[in-house]
C-alpha cells in the first residue's frame, strides 16, 4: 500500500491539463483518485506524473443544456445521484450511482473517472450506454465526442487517447423512462457488480418505439446489447414482450468467469437483470 | 450485590470518546526519533525451494540500511508454538517458501517508500515444487506441503488429549454402530466444508522495537492480544530476563484471535534494531495481511447422527480433516481440540469423532473468533437439522427430546468434560416464545404456497470458554517454552491513590472490547468510587501484573474476577482504616456516594480522599496496619464456562438470483450474570456479523497451486452494517459458580451460534425444491446452483 515515487501536479485549466499530459508519457488523470489510488497502492499502477484536476473551475457541475444533461468531469457519485436533473432525465445514471461504491467513495469519486476507469463490473457504465449518452472527450487537438456505446473497449481501457481528458458526459433528455439494477457481490446491491443491467425504453401509444439494453459485470467490457431492444421495439411492452427480449441479453457478450459467478451463471443473471431493468423503466 | 450497583447497567463506554475521536493511541500512532521502516520480500509460490536471493541491488539503494535472509537471523530459531507438533516457522524461510505471501527477506530503510522500492529490487530465484491445497488430497499424503515429511500431524480422537483430566470414557463407536443397525433407527449424514476465512481486522498488525543499548533492554509495541506472552518471547529469543523487555499493546483495533500469535515480524524488527541502532517499525498492509497473519477455519468433514424416528439421538459422529496451513503457530493443531470439546453441544447423546490434522501449502490457520467452536457447531447443528427433517419432526423439537436437563449440572459430557450451569430448554423456549415460533411457521408456509422461497433457521450452540483452569497448562496450553508458565490465570491490581483516585491494572486488555468500562464499574460497585474516578490501565507488561492476554472470551471470567478480588481486599482495608476514622466498627461501614459511611448514622462519614490520605500516612492508621490501598489478585479457577443459547432466522432466497436476504434475526444468548447489557449486546452483534460473514460472504479460495485468488477486499467480500438486518436480541441467565461474579463470557458466542442459523435458513427455504444442503459461503451463485441442481 505504499506507491512507487511520483511527481503531482495540479493545473488550473484544462488546457494545462492536457499540454501536462501530452508532455508526459507516464502521466495519468486523477480526479477523486478512488480508482488510481489503490492501483498505484498495490503497485499495479505507477504513473510517473498525476495530473490532479480537482482544483479546475468549472467541472463539478450538472447542467440542463435544453435537449440533454453534462455532467461534468468533478461531479461526485453522491452528487449525481441526488441530482433532481439526473433523476428526472437520467434515472438509470442516479440509480447507478446511488449503487457505485460506499458512501465514502460517492463522496470522493467521480461519475466521469468511474467511466473513464471503465471497470467491467462498475455501475454507471451500464447506463450511460442505455441512455444513449455522448462522452466529450478533450485533448491537445480540442475536443471530441465519442458515443457511449463505443467508449469502453475491454477491460480497463476506454477509447481516451493518453493524452485526453473526459470533461464531461452528455445525456440526451427523451423517452418514457430508464433504470438500473444489479447483484451486487455482498448480496442485495452491495459491492460492485456481479451483474447489472441498464435500460433506456421510448413508448408511444402502448408501443415500444425505441428500446436500449446494456449490461456489465458479466463480461470482458460494459456493453450495449442491441438484440434485447430490436426484440422489444414494436411489442406492447408486456412481462412476456421483456422476458422474450431479455432472452438476448448476452448477444455479443464475452462472459468472463469471476469468482462470483461461472460464465453459465453471469449468462442467466444478464437476461434476470435485463427483465428487471426494462420492467422498471416500463414503470412496472 | 447492593441495590444501588452499578453491575447489570447500561453504562456508556468510557473509552468511547478517545476511539471515535480518533484520539485513541495505536501502535502507528507512536513516533519514535530516528525511527526505521521494515519491509517485507514475500513468496509468490505456495511451495519452491529457493535457490539464491540477490539482495546486491537493494542495499546499494540510497536509504537503505540492511537487508536479512535466512542466513542473517536462523540463529534466532524458529518461532515457537505452545503445541508444538508439526513444522514451526522460521523468522524468514530457510531454503524453501511453503505457503504464498511467506516472508523471505527483510529490508530495512529511512522509510517505508525506500523500503518497499527495495522490496521490488530484490530477485529470488525460486524453483517451483508441487503445492498441496486440497484437504483431502493432503491427508492421502501424495503431494508433501514439506518435502520428505508427511502431511498429517495427528488425528484428535477418544480422551487422548486430556491425559489426567477426564475419567477413562467409553468408547461411543460400538454403541453407535450398534444403533445404526436396528430397524427402528434413522442415520443422517452429510459431508459440508467449513471454509477458510481471512480474519481482517480493520487495524492490521503493528509492531516498533527499540533496542536501548544503554540499558540492555528492550521497548516493543504491538499491536497484540499477549504482551506478556510476547515480552517472555522476545527475552527468551535474546538472552534477556524477562524484565528487560517491555511489551505495550496500546489501543488495539481488532483481534479476532489472528493477534494471539508471536510473529516472525515482531522478532526481527527487534533484532533488526539491535543490530542498526534504531527503532524499527513495521506495519502490516491491506495487501499482505491475508498471508501475513493466520487465517481461520477450514475442515472438511461428515457428520452422522443416528436416531430413533421419534426424535431420540442415539449417536453423534464427526470426521473431518482440518487444515492447519504450512506452519505450527501458536495453537494451530489445538484448535479442532477447542472444538472437540463443545462436540455434543447442548445434548446429552453418545459421541465419536476423528479430527485429523493435515499440513498444507497454505498461510497457518489458528484461532479466528470461536476458534474450532463454530466449525463443531456447525456440523453438529446443521446434521441435526437434517435429521429432524428426515424424521418429519420440528428441528426445534428434537433438540428440546435431546437437550441436558437443568438438574443435570455439573454435566459431564461425551468428551469427558464437566459443564458449569445450563437451562437449555427454557433458553430455547425462550427464544421461540419471543419469535413467536407457530406465528412465524404460518407465515413461511403462506408465502411458500405463493410459491416464495421462504425458511427458518435455528441453531443451539454451547461455548466452552473463560480459560481457564490450570491444568490446561498440562495439555501444552501455557507458553512454557517462552520462560511463560502461567495457564490461564487472571490478574488485577486495584490502587486507590492518595487523592481518592482509583487505578486499576489488569493482565489483559481490550481489543476493543470496552474492558476500561466494565473493570471500572466492578471496582465501583464494591467501593462506591465514581465510575470517572476510576482509571483501568492494561497491555503494557512494566506496569501490568503478570497476565495471559485476551482470548477465548476469558477476560471477565477471570481477569474480571481478580480484579473483583483485589477490589474487595482494598474494601476490607478502607473499611478498617475508615472505622478507625470514624470510631466505629469495621463491620458497620459502607461505602457509598464517594465515600463510607456507618450502618444507620449517614452523617457520620468520610470520603475517599479521607480514607486514602490516612492510609498513605500511616501515623494516621490503626496500630500495626501497613501504609498503602491497593491490592493484587490472582484467580485461577476450576473450571472454563459454558455459555449457551439459541438463535433463529427467517431468509428469503430469490429463485432468480439465488440472492439470500436475511428477513428476521433473533438471539437468545445466556452468558450467565451481566456486568453492562449494552457490552454484551455489542460482542453480539459482532458476533453475529462475523458468523454471517462466514455463512454469506467470505472464503479464502485458494487455486490447484496454491495461489490464494481472494487476496484484497475485493475479492474478499466482508459485511457491513448496510449488509445485514437489525439483530433482536435477548437473553435468559444462568449464573456460572465457577467464578464469585456468575459471569460466563460473550465475545465468541454469537459467532458460534449464527453461521449455521442462517444455512439451516436457506436449506429450509429451499427444501420444497429438495436441496438436503449448501456449502457456505451461500453467496448468490451457488445457492442459484443448488436451486438449478434440484430442479434438474
């Protein structure tokens, strides 16, 4: 628990914080540093240089920009998840978050470094994913977006270059509802994520118009299943309409075996906790 | 015990203030100057001998001070355990690592960065031998943990182990055989793991040495439930008189029986500051304590019972291997001992067992909270579950047919040990009585008829503890070999200062415990001094009477009762010299309210300040009494406790899932008499927590080659309090007359009754499906598996 030497620094604008990335090969963002923290503790991890943004103004807020919500970079989970505009726009993200870590750790890290980490068993990933959401990533050349579903790569790895900062994560307003729910290692909802699923469903008229699934915990990355909401698309939404769409909640997926659960076992949980999801978004 | 007593009352714990502050002193909160840091090259192989170690890089490192291997410090001999059967540990493997996480070098540097950076410059060139992990597989011998030696150590079986003690007994085998054959008998059996557990106490081990050359002496701090033990250790390990080493335990975060062990870390930060000239500290991480410290746990084993189809238990068997990891520790191999003698539990039934001791490629295992209790529990109380389901009758039932009867005590059981006090029926009924027990079945049958996994779980246990007699001491149980003779004696010193103070100073300490609280309020309930008059110092050796240490929830039992009797010897002195202030007779003062008083004249007293001014001048005192207020006491007692009780839980399995939810807990403990209700609810609650830790969350799960997989807390999942439902507890009680306060022990009870509650739970929820049992931990995957199992 005692981490390799480094040096720190701690910009004050983006563009510092991108020219002290692109400057330094070894360099690694921080932001509530509940992820990098404990890996450089455990030596798993040693960055030569921590580019701290916490002392940037400007990140730490949840705005309404009319068609969707930011959230940005130094929103905590805590935060996130009281938030009134997550919880009407986004209620799968504040339920994820409100599930992410303990209360310390909702208190300390953020909904952007969590993404960014792109842990395979976080929580929040799933829903941004689901909701459709749009990553800006901000580099030497500016800033760039990224689509949810295209952000998490494999395990660990997100699609940032080294040198790019996720500044904020933009969350389209629209559609009937969304949730999130997992089994959490402990049991219940506790721990991270043995499996979890998050859904995004547009009805229109008794019919489901558009539909989104993704899960995470069970493979080798988060990931949108687009077979779940191409089932339900045109269906009345019924327990039977979800349980024959949450059938394809592993399309796609490489299950990973953990000691929480074989590959048999993740397979069964993703289709259980894609039923609950799309159930509780219905408003069921 | 006077109607104003202080005993039996919920008293706020005085050390409270400090702990949560985070004021309270630990052992890393103590900074010495020119303090170094120790740290450690740990084995990545279960099993490897070691062909060289280049250790050239690390001690030309800026900041580094020495660098030891075997070759260094094997002169200090290996850590010596109080049974020593088996291998014992080297201060740093010799030659060959045998468990993962095994100490090979030691660095020592300015500080801990240097130190580990060190740590990573150092190359051990390992070659790899097979590692045996599976228990079954270590007891058929074919892979060594050690090469050239066998893997069993010995098999606990008959009265054996208690030569002198017990009466020759019978051997149960025949009989029990005998009934297995009738026509009208029923015999159950199940093979069930009890698995290895990883202790985790939220402050991890902590020790700083400080060689004082000038004096020839010894300052060690650690963070450890045996100063005494430790300091007889360490002077024995260099030469010393046990008085030139001083031991302080300070503020103690947690110890769960893993600090009730001489460690190779604590010797060699000693020798390393001996040789260097300065103090050295080393902590132990997140990251290394699952195989730096022992682990708990671990059998595999059958249990049978024969019995007759109305619920008469006939017989009771248990065979089971236990694994003891690579090295002999402390108890390591006494520890299915401990448990061996709570076999039978509540019940007076005929009783065979085998514990076979197996060596493997694994860190040690020793005493883990209930330490054998909970594995013997566990078998005894999860086959009788089955049986009563075989036989169709209420589990609660069949233990009420075969239970001891009140006016059967002293009782002497099936393994030869003579139990205390016990009214095991009325405790249970009790326990059924608050839950409601028909209520409750009605309320499982109707959510299983709308097809919901609902259960109710029961468990009767029975604890030996409060170590206890003496005699133990012939069975190996004393730390003799360390110069430390003394069994399980209690101490206690009670000083009333000259200012009407009271200091109070006792051979064991807390590790967490609240023992600052409860001292004080025995002391005050027989002199009538304030409770925040009143100072309990403990764990450091130059100032505390010679004490075993906290263990085997011991330390009221008997620590508490020198205590009480060194308090009642200052009672008679302050009694004599306030008589002789007051002019009365001794026999008619008491004390209360500050001060002393005479029977029936409330005006005519004296205070404490009084009383002790008089006795630090002796001119003051009647003739030919002795200056001073302050007594020591020993207690030895004649007989360990027996606490008992009850526990139940109604679960909920989600079919979907497998995903357990706990409903309803219950309690009914009976520690005997209660010196402060909210202590003893709050050792319950521990209690429970970490049983249901070991029935829902945790494992140490170790792969074919001994790595050990759930290494960090994320793999390594514990409870907290968001994890668990609110416990309800009560209790009945039965006082003990081993000891002049009736008190029995609760540190280790509500471990021993709860893992087994909560798996005979979820096998009833799920016995509609046909599931007969579920291996612990019952974490949502395999309890998925058992209901896909029984569904084909």
């Amino acid at each position: 628990m005692y981490p390799r030497k480094f040096d720190y620094t701690a910009p004050r604008t983006i563009a510092d914080a991108v020219a002290a990335l692109a400057g330094d090969e070894g360099a690694k963002v921080m932001a509530g540093g509940m992820s990098l923290l404990p890996l450089m503790k455990m030596r798993l991890l040693s960055p030569a240089t921590i580019v701290d943004i916490g002392r940037i103004d400007g990140l730490d807020r949840i705005e309404d920009r009319g068609d969707h919500i930011a959230v940005g970079a130094l929103v905590r989970h805590a935060e996130t998840a009281a938030s009134d505009l997550v919880q009407t726009h986004a209620p799968a993200l504040a339920r994820a978050a409100s599930l992410t870590g303990d209360v310390q750790v909702r208190n300390k890290g953020t909904t952007c470094g969590s993404l960014a980490h792109a842990d395979i068993a976080a929580d929040q990933t799933a829903a941004v994913i689901a909701l459709g959401a749009t990553m800006v990533a901000t580099g030497p050349g500016g800033t760039r977006e990224i689509a949810a579903a295209d952000f998490f790569v494999d395990t660990l790895t997100s699609a940032l270059a080294p040198d790019e900062i996720l500044t904020e994560v933009r969350i389209p307003k629209g559609g009937s509802g969304s949730a999130y729910d997992k089994l959490g290692r402990r049991g219940g909802r506790s721990d991270y994520a043995v499996a979890g699923a998050a859904a995004w469903v547009d009805k229109t008229n008794g019919s489901i118009t558009a539909a989104r699934v993704a899960v995470t915990g069970v493979g080798t990355k988060p990931m949108l299943v687009e077979a779940v909401g191409a089932a339900l698309v045109g269906t009345d939404g019924s327990p039977e309409a979800i349980a024959a769409a949450a059938e394809h909640a592993t399309e796609g997926v490489t299950l990973l075996e953990d000691l929480y659960g074989s590959e048999e076992y993740k397979a069964h949980l993703a289709k259980v906790y894609a039923a609950r999801a799309l159930t509780e978004a219905l408003g069921g | 015990m006077s109607t104003t007593s202080v005993l039996g009352g919920v008293v706020r714990r005085k050390e409270d203030p400090a702990l949560i502050r985070g004021e309270g002193l630990y052992v890393d909160d103590i900074k010495l100057p020119g303090e170094l840091a120790a740290a450690f090259v740990r084995s990545p192989f279960a099993h490897a001998r070691i062909s060289s170690i280049d250790v050239s890089a690390a001690i030309a490192m800026d900041g580094v001070h020495a660098v030891y291997t075997a070759d260094d410090v094997r002169h200090l001999g290996p850590v010596l355990a109080q049974v020593a059967v088996g291998t014992l540990r080297p201060p740093l493997a010799d030659g060959a690592v045998h468990h993962i996480g095994e100490a090979v070098a030691m660095v020592v540097a300015d500080d801990r960065y240097i130190a580990q950076d060190a740590v990573d410059a150092i190359f051990v060139d390992y070659d790899p031998l097979p590692a045996v992990v599976d228990l079954k597989a270590a007891a058929a011998d074919e892979i060594q943990a050690h090469e050239g030696v066998s893997n069993v150590l010995l098999a606990w079986s008959g009265q054996d182990w208690w030569p002198g003690v017990t009466d020759e007994l019978p051997d149960a085998k025949p009989a029990i055989e005998e009934a297995k054959a009738r026509d009208d008998t029923v015999t159950v059996s199940l093979e069930m793991v009890n698995q290895r557990l990883i202790p985790t106490a939220i402050e991890p081990r902590a020790v700083l040495a400080n060689w004082h050359a000038g004096y020839g002496s010894f300052e060690l701090w650690s963070s450890t439930q045996i100063p005494h033990a430790l300091a007889g250790a360490i002077a024995k390990i260099f030469g010393l008189p046990s008085n030139k080493v001083r031991v302080v335990a300070p503020e103690v975060g947690g110890g769960f029986g893993l600090k009730l062990n001489i460690y190779p870390d604590e010797i060699l930060c000693c020798f390393a500051s001996k040789e260097l000239g300065r103090p050295v500290r080393w902590t132990e991480t997140r990251r290394e304590a699952p195989a730096s410290s022992i682990q708990g746990r671990g059998w595999v084993g059958t249990a049978t019972i024969v019995g007759t189809r109305d619920g008469r238990i006939l017989g009771y068997e248990l065979d089971a291997i236990c694994d003891m990891g690579a090295y002999s520790q402390n108890f390591t191999v006494a520890i299915p001992l401990l448990g061996l003698f709570v076999a039978p539990g509540q019940y007076d039934i005929p009783t065979a067992y085998t514990l076979t001791c197996v060596v493997t490629n694994t860190p040690t295992t020793d005493a883990y909270r209930g330490a054998g209790r909970p594995e013997a529990a566990y078998y005894l109380e999860r086959i009788i579950d089955r049986y009563a389901r075989e036989i169709g009758m209420d589990p609660a039932e069949v233990r009420k047919k075969n239970f001891w009867q009140p006016d059967q005590f002293p009782a002497t059981t099936a393994v030869g040990l003579t139990m205390d006090s016990g009214n095991y029926a009325a405790n249970l009924d009790a326990l059924l009585e608050k839950v409601d027990y028909e209520g409750l079945k009605a309320r499982r049958d109707a959510a299983r008829a709308e097809g919901r996994l609902v259960g109710i779980g029961l468990s009767s246990y029975v604890e030996v503890c409060g170590f206890g007699p003496s005699a133990l001491a012939g069975l190996g149980f004393s730390w003799s070999e360390y110069g430390q003779p003394a069994a399980f004696n209690g101490s206690g010193v009670v000083r009333v200062n000259p200012d009407g103070s009271c200091t109070v100073i006792i051979g064991t300490g807390p590790s967490g415990q609240g023992h600052e609280t409860t001292w004080a309020q025995i002391v005050s309930d027989q002199l009538g001094i304030e409770l925040d008059q009143i100072e309990v110092l403990h764990g450091d050796t130059a100032e505390s009477p010679f004490g075993v240490g906290t263990f085997g929830s011991r330390s009221l039992a008997v620590d508490g009762t020198a205590t009480y009797e060194a308090s009642a010897r200052v009672k008679d002195k302050a009694a004599a010299i306030a008589a002789h202030l007051l002019e009365a007779a001794p026999e008619d003062i008491r004390f209360a309210d500050g001060g002393a008083h005479v029977a029936g004249s409330p005006d005519k007293t004296v205070s404490w300040p009084e009383i002790a001014t008089s006795a630090y001048q002796p001119h003051t005192l009647p003739d030919g009494m002795e200056g001073g207020l302050e007594s020591t006491a020993v207690f030895s007692p004649g007989n360990a406790t027996w606490p008992f009780g009850s526990h139940l839980a109604l679960v909920e399995v989600d079919p979907d899932t497998g995903n357990v939810e706990i409903l309803e807990y219950w309690a009914m403990d009976d520690c005997g008499n209660v010196v402060n209700p909210m202590i003893v609810d709050g050792q319950i609650h521990g209690g429970i927590a970490q049983g249901i830790g070991q029935a829902m969350f945790e494992a140490a799960i170790y792969d074919d080659d001994g790595n050990l997989l759930s290494s960090s807390l994320m793999d390594y999942p514990i409870p907290t309090a968001a994890d668990l439902p609110s416990f309800r507890l009560d209790r009945t009680t039965t006082p003990t007359d081993v000891n002049p306060l009736g008190v029995k022990g609760i540190g280790e009870a509500g471990t021993i009754g709860s893992a087994q509650t909560i798996v005979n739970a979820v096998v009833d929820a799920l016995a509609p499906l046909g599931v007969e049992h579920v291996d612990m931990p019952l974490r949502p995957r395999n309890v998925w598996q058992a209901i896909n199992g029984a569904r084909g």
